[in-house]
C-alpha cells in the first residue's frame, strides 16, 4: 500500500513538473470538487430561512417535562426523584405551575455522548427557541456541551457545540501570604438550577439560537458531548422580545430619583461569576479601593480577563427601599478608540431592550461610567426591597457581522491561494509572466469582492465605535482592503505577490487572522459599582496630582524598610528558585508556608527565576540556591557533568519517590549511574482531529503511519493536509521532532561506546527516509506559522500538537468546541504492537551539591511531587486563576485524580506510557543539530540522503571525540579510560523497581 502510494505521489509531482514548464497546456483549475466545508453557519441559515417566510414572532409555548423524554435502551440516563430543591426553583422563577416529579440525570459512569429525545408538536411552521433547566453536576475545567438535533439532522454548525455555564463563588475576604500580600481566592462551583436558553458557543448571536419546526410532531435530540447535569423541564416557544425602556417605566410606576439611598459594592466581590477565567488583579493607583502602599492589594476586575462576550459577574445587594436607581461603575477601558458594551441584568433577567449592549468608551485613566440611553440621559432600574442580583455580562453581539465577514474572506482567500498555488506549482519567480485570469477567470472579482467585504467590515467599525481614527483593528482592516483592491487591479500579477495575499506575516490573511478575535475582545476592568439615586455624587474617578505625588515618596520610603525586597537568606531557610510566573510561584509559597513548614518544621523560600541562564553564574560564583525547579528538563545534565548538583540515588528513598514518574522522563536526567533531577512537568504529545471534517470525509482516525498516509490524497483533495512537529517555521529541527521517528522505527543514534553517531544504521536511515518523504514525495505543508490557527480553520483538521495546544483549543476556539477530540499519536506497527514512542520531558527539579541543607531540599521535593500536593495544586491553580491555568504534573497518579476530561486523560495516559526522552550526552547538540541539517538538506536543497548522512556522521564523530578528551571518557589516542554508560529505559526499570 505504501510503494503504490509513493507511486501515486510521484507521478504528481511529475505531472507539476510538466506543468511549471508548459503553463499554457494545463486544463483549467475550476473543477468541480464538493466544498467540503460549506457555508451552514447559524446567520447564513437564519438569513435563508426568514427570506422563505418563515417567523419566530408568533405566541407559543411548550413545557415538556422529564416523564415526557422518549427513553432508551442506549441512552445512557435515567429518571431520578426530584432533588435539589427544583419545585422551588420554579415557582421562584414563575417557570411553571405543575408538579414535576422526576428529573433526568445522565450517568457520570458513562464517557460517551449521550442524549435525550422528546417530541413537540407546534402548530404553525416556523423558528422556536429551546430553553432547559439543568443543575450542573460536572467536576471538570470544561463547560458543559451539547449538539441538537431536529427530525435527525443538525440545522446549522452552531448546534453541533451549545455550552452551558456553571456558577462559581469565591470567598469576599481574601487570605495574605507572608509578605501581607492577598493571594487569589480558589472559587467552588455553586450547585443551583439554572434556566437558560439554547445560545451560541462565541456569544456573538444577540438573540438564542432558533430551530425551524415544522407543523405537527417535531422530534428533538439533545447530545450531552461533555460535562454532566440534571435535566428539568425543556421548554419550546417563539423568540425571546424585550420590553421598550418606555414601558418598563411605565410598568413599574416610575418617578424620577424618587429614592435617595446609595450602594457601592467593591467590584472585586462578585457572589458569583459564569466562569473561572474572570480573576482579580492589583491596581497602585491611590483612588482605587482597597489601597495598599506597599502590598499587592486585589482591589480590581482584570480586565484583561473580563473580555469574551458572554462572561459574566453578578452582585447582590442589600437594597433597602424598593424603588428605581441608576447604576453607575468606576472602570478603566483603555483599548484605544474602540467602545466596549456590557448587558445589565436584574434579578437574572435583562429589564429592557436598551439594556442588552450598553456602550463604554475609552481613556487612558480610570472614569466613572453611569450607563446612560442614546441621547446621554441615565438610565433608571427599579429594585425590589431586600437582596437584589445585578449582573454584568460582557457583550460583543454588535461587532458580530464584522468577525463574520473576516472569517468568510479569510476563507475565500486561503481557497484562492491554494487554487494559485496549484497553477504555479507553489514556486515564485519573479521573471515569469503569467496567465492566470485564463485558467481563474473570476480572480479579479472574487478579489474585488473580498476587498468590498472587508471595506465594509471597517465601515461597520468606524460606526459602532464612533471613531475614525487609527486603531489596531482599523488600520488592520484598511491595510487589507487596499492590498485586496491592488491585486484585484492586477490579477496576473498575483502569482508574483502571493506572499501579500496569504503565507507570510504581512500578508491579508495573516492580517486577517490576527484581527479576527481582535474584534470581538471588549476588556474591561472595574473598581467599584455604585447603585445611587439622582443626588449622589460620585467620588472621583482620579486622585489629584498632589495627592499621586505624596504616595510615590510615601512608596519610596517604605520600600527601605519593606520585607518583601529583602533577599537576605535566613539561617535554616531553605532557598529555592522556580523558573515560573508569579501566579505559580505565589501559589507554591501559600502551599510550602500551610504544609510544609507545618509539617517538617523548616521555612522555605521561593523566589522567581526569570531567567535559566543565572543558575550558570551563580553556581560558577557559590551563589546558588539549594534548589532550582521548573528548569529544562535537559539543564541538570549540564550541572552534573560538571558535579555541581546532587545525585538523588544517594538518598535512601530515592527508589520509592521515583516510582511516581515514568521511567522513560528520567532519560535525560541521568549522567552514568546517578540520576540528578527530579521530572517536574510533562509535555504530552497527542494527535488531534477535527471530528466534524474526520467523519464528513469518512476517514478513518489514524493508529499508524501507513494509516496516516492512506488518508492524505483525500485530505489533500479537499486543499487540506497533516500536520507534524517538523513543519514548524524554525529552521532547526531538535530532538523533539526528529527522535520519535527514529524510535518509532527502532533506530539508534550512537554505537554502544558512545564514541561515534550510527545516523548509517539500516532502522535510523530508514526512519530518515520517511521523515523526508512526508515532504518530498507526500506533500506535507513544508511550513506552518500556527498548527493552532489552521486546526481552527480546518486547513489542517489533523496533526500532532503537545500540551500547550490543547490548552489553547480548550480555552480559546471556542467556535470549534465539542467538535474536535484527541488521540495518541501514530506509530509504527512492530510485533502487533504500535510503537508511539515520543520526547516529553518538560521541566525538572535539583538541589545543588554547595547546599548546607540537602536533606531538607530532598524532603521538599519529596513532599512536591507526591500525588496529594500535586493534586492540590492542581485545583487551586484552576479554581484561582482561571481554567486555562492547568498543570501538567508529571505525577501519574496525580494526573488521574485532576479535574480534567476523563476521555482525554485516558488518551493522554496511554501516549505517556511511549515515552522516550533522548539522552543527553557530552556532544548530544551536536548529533541534534546535524540531524536537523540532515532532514533540511533532502527537503529543501534535494541533497541525497545518504550523502547527507555521511556527511553529518563525519562532523558529529568529531564533536564527540572532542567532547569525551575533554571529560576524560577517552585520551586522545581514542583509547577508552571509563566507560560512558547510556542510560537506557532498561537501566531505570532496575535502579527504580
């Protein structure tokens, strides 16, 4: 299957050969090939079914409960009594008047998708909402996911991926660390009914999601993709309207500032936020509350997290005479001439239309906003007597036509580029004219048009925002526009400035891809919420000049006698340095000062490392702290060889602590028979897909190499490819992508003196090969500026990306969530067994050899890396930070007791199980470095194989002679005066077990 697959390649890249020399026989490139992602967004839809006449304005509503759910045999749920207070929930809310009785509860033993079907019957054909009541049970990072589908088939793309919010709360008083700093609260997911309708994962649609129903019986289905929940009353009615501010005075017998009294609520408060990304942060301004001097106060929203439409914080307040009042916020908006808008809710619901996108301008300071209608006038709520919930929810409804028209165009040009690509077989030559409008007779319009787009999209921007001067996102926009309009003028001339339409950092749809979520990012930071009558007068915004100017010499001279900046050590203190951001290393300081200290009695202090390479000087000068953590996982190496950190061997539990780890991370930490560092974090390398494109191909989801290549001509049909490590922009390729091949196919890399490289070895060429042919004969995408990028836009549907990509697709693809999943990574089938072996050290720890403390620095990191701390640590990271913030331990069994998805920790932990670091050895760069040139000398220069490896084999041998004369493994006769021993999987299995 493989040689007929090269055969096939070959003689494509023949037939382009052909094609580079004789451009004018070629057939045209508009053939008719399926689109394989078709236009079938929720607007492209809503707009087609509303011009065939179809309505959501007519009065309907339907109330289906749990005992009207069509059950079966695989649905993997089950009616449960009623719990949880859910009778009293609806009465609360007015939801309904019957007794429910049962609720639907889907079974957390299951990790598939599971559903729920009922049937409605309407009577008039036309668009419904969906709305649910549901109590979330999920105890892991991601939102709840459903899909809907209606009569058997999904209406529009956004409803294959529907989130549902959980709630959390996090104590109003915060905890102070040694310094009198406050540390960040961990928040814990409040269990409560919540009613919500159907929306859109982005939040971008200003109304809920709609369905066509047709008159008569309509069956539903609901797929839960991920998170677990109680399932109440599903509800089915016509859309959602608002009242008019007009009539919301008038419903609640308004009179102007008939109430006097005034609530400020610090914004740093919330009694509950719809998601853990919204933190706190310090602000030194003297007008910001809680002031501190000296100590980190958390005295503000972030704005920097309080930016994704649909975020949102809620406030209750304690009101104590029913009546109306304006509400008005200190804030800071600093995103340069661009409104941002906020949607108020009372009491869980919005109170008029006019509140649903209230705008917030810019400045460079902090001001106080009073939400105001159109004409400047402020706008009046009315609160009940007693607790009132007021909520604030970020919005970027308005700027959604704008991303759209980004992604269409962003679209359109990456298919024009790789039709031009094709044509010209993805060479530029600035010397060659060509023909291009005879074989792609639209390009001018379809340019032309693009430009129109984008013009108006700039348009829509300059008028929402109010301002036509230069912002980030504007000028983007106008730079894109003219480029497209240039081209358009020029349509021949596009083949030679390919690199201003697509591929490099300047061009449109590079452009195009950085403003995109640009333009829906509304970042707010908020101090204090003040809910006041008409009398009030709110305090300043800015403290004065004179009053900013006593405070910075007041800091000044507080910072003398400050302990915070105080790096004297203490006797007995332990002195550890982590190479992390301060939110990590806080967190490790609370954790070391509540259980460590407490439990062994010795003070630790832990400081930030901003930068690997001081470890080197200050070892070299005795200045070194007894342990450094969070370095590269190949630095303790370099240490050891020059015995300037401790072997943990010497300890006596070292064995015990080691059993934690998989065997195959400590490979580069070992020198000889000693192993010098502990694994701190792992990087994991999956594979991902993006389901949708996967099963509407109706490809398989690959176990081998031969299995990836088998779907490569369809994926590559559809202008799409794979995606692996060694298509990365950077030019040198490091053990990280190169050394899996080589394992996979059980190569090796040095002869078992480790004195000469075996690059020549039949296994290690043969794995060479393949990682050339990828590119020379296959055609893999030789570079790719964001595997990330092209994941989302469904360039690349599939590929090998590590643990920072599945962060990022988790916490910042939100459009594509639900629709894509993990799997290990392809391997090579050897004795029934697919070897997935793979680089994954990421970071370690050591305690220095000049340390006086040794056994204290081995009971911290004993302590550290046991399951209970990392666990801990874990979830505070998440429930404090936010849920991107998520640790990948190295600790197996920590890592199976994370809130994480189960799912995708099952894959994970079956790829960590092939892992297989290189080893370091005195000239391992050098054999890293040559193998790198090996692979870009066949790929790019045709240089042939063997002849590069010959070559390479000659410049590492040197290097490795050099290195063993000068670490006395060899004199310079070649003779051998100790053996150098290659730690091998074999050697820790014996050392550990």
């Amino acid at each position: 299957m493989k040689k007929l697959l090269m055969v096939v390649y070959l003689s494509c890249l023949v037939a382009f050969g052909v094609f580079n020399q004789k451009q004018f026989e070629l057939k045209e490139v508009n053939e008719e090939i399926p689109s394989l992602l078709e236009d079938n967004t929720y607007s492209a839809t809503l707009k087609q079914w509303k011009a065939e006449g179809y309505l959501d304005n007519h009065s309907f509503m339907a109330i289906i409960s749990p005992s009207l759910f069509v059950l079966s045999s695989d649905s993997s749920g089950y009616l449960t009594s009623l719990t949880e207070g859910y009778q009293s929930f609806l009465t609360n809310e007015g939801l309904s008047n019957e007794t429910v009785n049962q609720v639907y509860e889907f079974d957390q033993s299951q990790t598939s998708d599971q559903y729920v079907l009922f049937e409605v019957d309407v009577t008039e054909t036309g668009l419904y909402t969906l709305a649910l009541d549901y109590y979330s049970l999920t105890e892991t990072i991601r939102e709840i996911e459903l899909s809907v589908e209606v009569d058997g088939k999904t209406p529009y793309f956004e409803a294959s991926q529907i989130t549902l919010n959980s709630f959390y709360e996090a104590p109003s008083e915060f905890k102070v660390d040694r310094y009198g700093n406050d540390i960040m609260p961990n928040a814990t997911q409040v269990r409560k009914w919540s009613h919500a309708y159907l929306k859109d994962t982005l939040r971008l649609q200003e109304d809920p999601l709609v369905f066509l129903l047709e008159a008569g019986t309509n069956e539903i289905k609901i797929n839960r993709t991920n998170g677990y929940f109680k399932l109440g009353n599903l509800y089915v009615s016509n859309q959602v309207t608002y009242q008019s501010y007009e009539s919301y005075l008038e419903e609640n017998a308004f009179q102007t500032g008939n109430k006097t009294g005034t609530y400020t609520v610090e914004a740093e408060n919330p009694t509950l936020k719809n998601t853990l990304s919204v933190r706190y942060t310090t602000n030194k301004s003297p007008s910001v509350t809680p002031f501190g001097l000296i100590e980190n106060k958390l005295n503000i929203i972030d704005g920097s997290t309080f930016k994704t439409s649909g975020q949102a914080i809620y406030y209750d307040i304690d009101i104590k005479e029913a009546g109306f009042y304006q509400l008005s916020m200190k804030v800071l908006q600093t995103k340069e001439y661009q409104r941002v808008f906020r949607t108020i809710s009372i009491n869980g619901k919005i109170p008029f239309e006019e509140a649903r996108n209230l705008p917030i301008k810019s400045s460079s300071k902090w001001q106080n906003h009073t939400f105001k209608d159109d004409e400047g006038n402020p706008l009046w709520f009315y609160l009940e007597e007693g607790i009132n919930t007021v909520g604030i929810e970020a919005s970027a409804t308005l700027f959604r036509p704008i991303y759209e028209d980004i992604k269409t165009v962003m679209a359109g040009i990456n298919d024009l580029a790789l039709d031009i690509k094709k044509l010209t077989g993805n060479r530029v030559d600035e010397n060659r004219d060509w023909d291009i409008t005879t074989y792609m007779p639209n390009l001018a319009n379809d340019l032309r048009g693009y430009g129109d787009m984008i013009k108006n999209a700039y348009e829509q921007w300059v008028s929402i925002n109010g301002s036509k001067k230069a912002s980030e996102v504007s000028t983007g926009l106008k730079l894109s526009y003219q480029w497209l309009y240039e081209l358009a003028d020029k349509p021949n001339s596009v083949p030679k400035n390919i690199s201003k339409l697509s591929g490099t950092t300047n061009s449109v749809l590079q452009r195009l891809g950085i403003l995109m979520p640009l333009t829906i990012d509304s970042p707010l930071s908020i101090d204090r919420i003040y809910v006041h009558g008409s009398q009030f007068d709110l305090p300043r915004a800015n403290s004065k000049w004179y009053v900013n100017f006593w405070v910075s010499v007041r800091r000044f001279f507080a910072s003398f006698f400050t302990k915070q900046y105080n790096d004297e050590p203490v006797e007995g203190e332990l002195e550890i340095w982590v190479n992390r951001s301060r939110q990590y290393v806080n967190l490790m300081q609370q954790m070391a000062d509540d259980e460590f200290t407490t439990e062994f009695g010795t003070r630790v202090k832990i400081s930030i490392m901003p930068n690997e390479d001081k470890l080197i000087l200050a070892a070299s000068s005795g200045a070194e702290p007894d342990v450094a953590m969070g370095v590269a996982g190949w630095r303790p190496y370099d240490f050891a060889i020059r015995n300037a950190i401790v072997d943990l061997r010497s300890f006596d539990d070292f064995s015990e602590v080691a059993n934690q780890f998989m065997d195959g991370a400590f490979l580069q930490l070992i020198y000889q028979n000693g192993v010098y560092g502990l694994p701190d974090t792992q990087n994991y390398f999956v594979m991902f897909y993006r389901k949708d494109i996967i099963e509407k191909l109706d490809l398989i989801v690959p176990d081998t190499w031969d299995e990836m290549l088998s779907i490569l001509p369809e994926l590559q049909r559809y202008g799409m490819n794979f995606y692996v490590n060694l298509s990365t922009t950077n030019a040198f390729k490091a053990f990280q992508s190169t050394m899996p091949f080589i394992n996979q196919f059980g190569g090796t890399i040095y002869n078992d003196t480790v004195t000469e490289a075996t690059l020549d070895n039949e296994q290690t060429i043969e794995a060479l090969r393949f990682m050339t042919e990828l590119y020379t004969v296959y055609s893999l995408p030789l570079e790719v500026g964001s595997f990330y990028n092209d994941f989302r836009y469904g360039k690349l549907p599939i590929g090998i990306g590590d643990f920072g990509m599945y962060v990022q697709l988790l916490h910042a693809a939100p459009e594509i969530a639900g629709l894509w999943d993990i799997a290990p990574m392809p391997g090579v089938l050897q004795n029934g067994v697919v070897n997935r072996s793979y680089d994954g050290a990421a970071t370690a720890s050591m305690i220095f050899k000049n340390s006086d403390l040794k056994e204290e620095a081995w009971d911290f990191l004993k302590w550290w890396s046991k399951k209970e701390t990392q666990v801990n640590y874990s979830e505070s990271l998440i429930t404090s930070m936010g849920a991107e913030y998520m640790w990948n331990t190295s600790n197996v069994e920590a890592f199976r007791e994370i809130s994480w998805d189960e799912s995708h920790k099952d894959v994970f932990l079956e790829q960590w199980a092939w892992i297989n670091d290189t080893a370091k050895t005195p000239a391992s760069y050098m054999l890293e470095r040559e193998i790198s040139n090996v692979w870009n000398k066949v790929v790019y220069d045709g240089v042939n194989l063997r002849t590069a490896v010959e070559d390479a084999q000659v410049i590492i041998n040197k290097e490795i002679t050099r290195k063993m004369i000068e670490f006395n493994f060899i004199d310079r006769n070649g003779r051998i005066l100790k053996p150098y021993v290659l730690p091998t999987i074999e050697n820790i299995e014996r050392w550990v077990d």
